[in-house]
C-alpha cells in the first residue's frame, strides 16, 4: 500500500510539473506523507548509501546554516525551505528501478497535454492567461522552466525513436518531438532556446547513432535553422544582442539581458568578498540592495545563475558541495546512458546544467523537484536494473 501511494504520487508529479505548479505541490505531499508516515525512511536506509547522498545531505544543510550569518531572513526563509525538494531523491530512490519507465512516460504525457493547449492557445482557440504557454503553469515567467521541459522532453523522444523497432513508433516519436519544437519556436523561452542550440545534436546522436556524425552535424543545423525560421525567436535572439551591446556600452541594466548581466557582476564581485562561506541564505539580495543604483535594482533575490547563486551565497563551501552533487549525478547517469533511467537522468542533468546558465534553476518549482527526482532515479541506473538499448549504428 506504502509504495503504491508512492507511486501514485511520483506519476502524479512527473504528470504535473509540466501543466500546472500548484496542483503539483499538493500532489507531491503523497510520497513525502506515504515515507515518513509509514516508517519508510526507517525500514529502507538504502537511501543512506547512494553515490549522492552526502552531497545531497550537504545542499539541504547549507541553506539553513547560511540563514545563521545573512542579514535577512525573510528571502533567505523562502530558500532554505526549498530544499524540502531533496527528500524526493532519497524517497524515489527506492521505487524507482521497478517504476522510472511510468514516470517517464508521465511526464511526457504532461508535457504532450501543456503543448496541445499552449498550441490552442496560439490557434486563438484558448484564452491566453499568462502568454503562449499554458493556461495553468503559474509563476511569473513560466515559459523559461516550461521552454526547458520541451527540450528535456524532446531527447526522452529521441531515445525512444533511437530503439524503437517499428516505424510506426518512430513516426509517432518524429512527430511528438516536432509539436514541442513548434511550441518551442512560438514562446519567449530564450533558455529554451540555447538548450535546443547545445543539445540538439545529442538528439540526433541519441536517434541515428555514432556514425553518422557528419549527418548529425548538417542534421544540427538543420534544426537551428527550423527554430530560427520563426519570427519569435529571431525577434528575441536580436533583442538579446541589442541588449547585451546596450548593457556593455551605455550601462543599460533596465533590459532582460541586461539585469541579468548586472546581476552576474554582482554576484561575482560578492563572491570575492566573501569567498569561503558566502554571503549567506538571502544575503544576495541584502549585498546587491547595496550596490544598488535604482529602486528596481535593490530587489534582486538571486542572480539567475545556478554556480553564481552558490557562489555568492555559500562561496566556496556551497559551490564544492553543488559540484560535487553534479559530478555523481551525471557519471552515475553517463555509465548507465544506455538503459531508459539512466538516459533519462543524464538528459535532464543536460538541460539543468544550460539552463542554470541562465536562471537559477534548483529554486524554481519544477525544476527543482525535477533534479531531486531524477538524482533519486539514478539509483536505478547504476544498480544495473535495465539492459542497455542505446542505438549503435
């Protein structure tokens, strides 16, 4: 009964982070309640000894012992509270070699949902609340974590493509993976973007195998090409460049990109000022708040930036412990590249990594219970549960 509501409750995730935050949240209080109420986590200590868990036991730590030395805690609370997330790894850790293929397939699912309706949207069929994404996913840019599930579901289609055996699977992966780059090349999600850019020949890899590269590079840019041949993306990529020449020539920081870069500075300069231990949980925005050249600047909470965050806020302690928790997560993930669990995870730690370039992905929602998820699924994978199935052409 214990693992079944477990279950339930991870496919439940996986289902809705692509579609909606807020149900997702409720949702995700069925395994976290199912674990510690039944004496699960008493029971099954395997969860104790993974290649991730004192790394991962680190970055729940830290927050709350950097909330001791920051000067604010009411942003700072907020941080510290996210890392309820890692709980996910340790709990899904334990179901996942009998269930990473439903959740998987759940997430896709999601995802293919959120495209139908974000295309509804864009045909004029459906009300747009917050853009051309969703009618449900909250938050107030949602198209970034949104843009970053459409590329992450689009390499799980690849690596269904690359070892199904009938063509009509393939014409069914094909076709999925061009409905989420149709979605892609119609919302404001420059991450989205760039992950596409970095990982598309990944993809192409993943679907006709290691032979082909010179196909795979010409297939590449073949898909850049797609992606740029929409007025939106090549709309935004310009206003990126306008943005950036502003930012270094005028000091314009009232831009996207430019507020970005202002922050990356910042964060850099608070680093080398507080090297060892950082600023502290909320102590970026109390440092940024005094350098702060308008209102506008003066309340900038983290600095869209997964290594600069820790950088800033932890300095070397909390930087050491995000890398470490990253090199056992994607080696783990690598070695096992050839079975569903292990690809899966190795492409999400793909997208996670470029888009953290960006936006400082392990305080977003989804995102962040995305990670711990699939840090927990890598159990699976490295314990050598599935037998390899990668496309070797």
């Amino acid at each position: 009964m214990v693992d079944r509501l477990i279950f339930l409750g991870f496919c439940g995730l996986f289902l809705l982070l692509p579609v909606a935050t807020s149900p997702a949240v409720v949702v995700g209080v069925v395994p976290i309640a199912a674990w510690l109420l039944s004496g699960r986590f008493l029971k099954d200590r395997r969860w104790l000894h993974q290649s991730w868990t004192w790394p991962v036991i680190l970055l729940t730590i830290i927050p709350w012992a950097g909330l001791l030395y920051a000067g604010d805690h009411t942003t700072g609370m907020i941080f510290a509270k996210k890392t309820y997330y890692w709980l996910y790894a340790f709990i899904i850790a334990g179901v996942a070699a009998r269930y990473h293929k439903h959740f998987v397939r759940s997430f896709l699912a999601g995802l293919s949902f959120s495209v139908v309706v974000a295309m509804l949207q864009y045909a004029g069929f459906v009300s747009m609340r917050r853009g051309v994404v969703t009618a449900f996913m909250g938050g107030g840019s949602p198209y970034i974590t949104y843009s970053l599930f459409l590329v992450l579901g689009m390499l799980l289609l690849s690596y269904y493509f690359g070892n199904a055996r009938s063509w009509k699977t393939r014409a069914l992966c094909a076709f999925g993976m061009a409905a989420y780059l149709l979605n892609l090349a119609v919302i404001p999600g420059r991450s989205g973007y760039l992950a596409f850019v970095v990982l598309s020949p990944v993809m192409l890899y993943q679907m006709f195998g290691r032979k082909r590269l010179i196909w795979i590079a010409i297939g590449a840019v073949a898909l850049m090409a797609v992606l740029f041949s929409s007025t939106t993306v090549r709309d935004r990529a310009s206003l990126a460049l306008d943005e950036i020449h502003a930012y270094y020539d005028n000091g314009v920081v009232t831009t996207s990109v430019g507020t970005r870069l202002y922050m990356y500075d910042g964060a850099w300069k608070i680093f080398l000022e507080h090297p060892i231990i950082g600023a502290g949980t909320g102590g970026y925005e109390i440092e940024m708040a005094k350098r702060a050249t308008s209102p506008e600047m003066s309340r900038l909470a983290h600095p869209h930036n997964s290594f600069l965050f820790m950088m800033a806020s932890y300095g070397l302690v909390g930087l050491g412990a995000f890398i470490w928790m990253l090199v056992v997560f994607i080696r783990s993930a690598w070695r096992a590249r050839a079975g569903l669990a292990g690809f899966a995870a190795l492409a999400f730690a793909l997208v996670f990594l470029v888009g953290g370039a960006t936006d400082t992905e392990f305080l977003t929602l989804g995102t962040g219970m995305m990670v711990a998820m699939f840090v927990g699924m890598d159990r699976s994978a490295t314990e050598g549960h599935e037998q390899p199935g990668i496309k070797q052409a």
